[in-house]
C-alpha cells in the first residue's frame, strides 16, 4: 500500500455503519425534562444511539422557547447548560433559563442574519453571563448616511450592554466573526456587498478584534494578501482558539480559495480542494485540521404534489472529510450514498479532540453518527430528528454530547 493510499480511509455508509434496529443492550430509558404528553415513543426511539457504545441517550429537555419562534438557526445552550437562546432575525432574539418557568427575555428588535448560510452573529460568552451578538445602527455625517455594525451584549435579565465601536479607516463593520465564547471575532470593514462599489480610500479589511475594548489587535487589506485579490466574496469563516491561546481562523472564498489566519501571523492562502457551494467545515480542537462536510445530495425534480414527483437519482460521493491544514492532504473519508434530497449540517469536534458529529444520508433519509477524529470510523448514529434546523455540540469537557432544534434538546453522555 502506497503513501497516499495509507493516508486516505474510504468508509462506506454501507459497510461501516450497523442497521438500525434492536439496541445491543438493555439501556435505561432516558429521563424527560419538561416534556408533557404521551406520545415521545417514537421520538425516543429515532434519538437512541446504534449499536451500544460511548454514546448514551440521558435526556430529552423541552424548553420554554416559544413554540412558534421563528426556525432559521438551531436553539444554543450556554456553557454551563442553564441558558438558552433562539434566533429570529426579523422577530429578534429569544434568551431564558432552560426550565420552564425559569427567567426569559425578548429581545423585539430586528438583528443580522444569513438565511443563505443559516449562520447568525451571537453566540454564548465563555462564562453564561451574556450573549455577545451585534445590531446594526445608522449615523447621519452631513448628508451621507452610514450603516455599521455594533458589538452589543443581551442578558436574561433583559438588559442591553453597548460595546465600544469597532473603526477602521477601511471602512464600516460589516461582517464579524466570534471565536469561542472569548469576545475575539475576525471583523471585515468595508465588506458591504450589498451595496455600491467603495470609494478607493474603503479598502476592504480583515481584522482580529476585542470587542470588549473595541481594539484592532490584527489587521490587513483583502488585496495585499498574495492570491486573495481576485476572490469576489467572504463564504463562511470557523475558528479555534489552540491550547496556547492563539485564534486560528479559516475562511472559504468564492469562488475558489481558503484563507488561513494565525494570531499574530501573516494569512496564507492554503491548498485545501473546492467544495460545494455553502459546504460545512469545523476546525479541529487543536486547529491542525479541518472537518468539512460534502453536501452530498440525491438529485432531480421536488414539487409540491405526492406521488406526482419522479424518485430523486441516488448520488454517491464524499460525506465528510478530514484534512490538514498545512498540506491540504485527507487524513480519512467517508463515503457513501444519498438517496433523497439532503443538506450537510455543521459538524462539531469535542474540544479533547477524540470525537466528532456529524450528518448522515442514508437509504431511510438523514441521519447523525458519532464518529472517530483519529480514524473516520462511524462509531454509532442516530435518526436525524425533524425539528427544522439541527445544532450539534459537545460540552467543555467533552462528556457530553448535545443536539438541538426547535425548542427541544437531547443530551448524551459520552462515556469511553
């Protein structure tokens, strides 16, 4: 066996993974948290992890978000697990303790998002204080008008904390970026692609910031980095803090270029291959590789009339991959068929590196796996649940493993 063939480890979704069907073991049932009703049968069966192994299903939490918020990002839970928010763009941003009865907040204002990319700028702070996010605000100088972003923090308790302002002479905060739970984000200005073409002097930026002081820590202009000038628009951007401490940032362009930028270093352009277009990718606990997922969809015609549809062609290809960073070569694979129409999720990594979640198509629709880092091995899966879009995660120390949608929550263990 060659180099590269070593290197690669192909994983068919046919050989690699056990059929759905009875659990290995007799396996407690898990406990319900504020879910009311009889009929969470099948709903516990579909999240019960196959074969018996490190994953076990411990409980399923209703929270009080409320039923009909709108569904554009999947629920986030804080880090110490006893918050929660949910994301609504044009109905604002819902926060609250995850028991009902518990403390809750709106925030009935209009906030940022991406329904392209499903992708929202808020996120948890490292300590369940706050959730750090931004609104978008306009000043009148003269007779132009400018709109920027603006670094806010929201609270339970309903209170709202305006940051500093993020400046720079490249022109106003257009896109930011968080990194972790830290208030460090990789910030664009003068990125508005919405509008028309910038004056010479609103030089497109990238910036590493704090947006608790309001500093610039790193910048450079998009056209002096070697290989970036012709690319036309920022895609998506994953981020890592490593065990020293410092931001990696991986960002994809289109059409066709991946942008890698270490704390305190110069960005490069690294090798990795062209994706399908809005691809998941996650950096890995120790930001040496990446995660990325392939979109890998059957294809054909969708309608709105049963029965009247021609079956959707099974296509077959890459389901997700691992990658270094610096080489751009695979470390593992995994391959396999997709009989119905389906979207990648956004992966996760648990932060000692030994895990990851990811989606699955398969011959019965979609479904999620726990998978080996080290190896690519599909360890055990589960049904994909419907519950309008999907979040998956681990918690800080790794002991856990959490997916989210809707205003339900599943937790499981994950014991070696």
């Amino acid at each position: 066996m060659n180099l590269k063939a070593a290197s690669v480890i192909a994983v068919t979704i046919g050989s690699a993974i056990a059929a759905f069907g009875a659990v290995d073991a007799v396996i407690a049932a898990p406990e319900r948290i504020g879910c009311y009703g009889d009929n969470w049968r099948p709903t516990l069966a579909m999240l019960e992890p196959t074969p018996a192994g490190p994953m076990k299903f411990k409980t399923l939490r209703c929270t009080p978000i409320p039923e009909g918020w709108p569904r554009m990002v999947p629920p986030a839970l804080s880090p110490n697990g006893e918050l929660v928010y949910a994301f609504g763009s044009w109905k604002g941003l819902w926060l609250g303790d995850v028991t009902r009865g518990g403390r809750a907040h709106t925030v009935n204002e209009r906030l940022p998002g991406d329904l392209f990319t499903l992708t929202a700028p808020f996120t948890w702070l490292n300590d369940s204080s706050s959730v750090i996010g931004v609104k978008r605000e306009t000043t009148v100088a003269g007779s132009v008008s400018n709109s920027s972003l603006r670094p806010y923090l929201f609270s339970v308790d309903g209170s709202q904390t305006k940051l500093p302002e993020l400046t720079h002479p490249g022109g106003s905060l257009d896109k930011i970026y968080w990194i972790d739970g830290s208030g460090l984000a990789l910030a664009g200005f003068g990125m508005d692609e919405r509008g028309d073409e910038k004056e010479d002097q609103h030089r497109q930026t990238l910036a590493f910031v704090d947006a608790h002081t309001g500093a610039i820590l790193q910048a450079v202009e998009k056209a002096s980095v070697p290989g970036l000038a012709d690319q036309r628009s920022l895609e998506a951007v994953k981020s890592k803090i490593d065990p020293s401490g410092k931001a990696h940032v991986l960002v994809k362009w289109e059409p066709s270029k991946w942008l890698l930028w270490v704390q305190g270093q110069s960005p490069k352009i690294v090798p990795l291959p062209q994706t399908a277009h809005w691809s998941p990718f996650v950096l890995s606990s120790d930001a040496s590789s990446v995660l990325m997922m392939g979109n890998l969809s059957a294809t054909g015609s969708s309608c709105e009339l049963p029965g009247r549809c021609p079956q959707p062609t099974p296509q077959s290809g890459m389901i997700a991959e691992l990658r270094d960073l610096t080489t751009g070569l695979a470390k593992w694979k995994i391959f396999g068929t997709a009989s119905y129409f389906s979207r990648s999720l956004h992966p996760a990594v648990s932060p000692d590196g030994r895990w990851g979640l990811i989606s699955l198509p398969d011959e019965q629709g979609a479904a999620l796996a726990l998978i080996s880092m080290t190896s690519g091995k599909v360890i055990q899966k589960i049904r994909q649940p419907g519950w309008g879009p999907i979040g998956l995660s681990f918690s800080a120390d790794s002991k856990f493993a959490f997916v989210t949608g809707g205003t339900i929550v599943a937790t499981y263990a994950v014991i070696e």
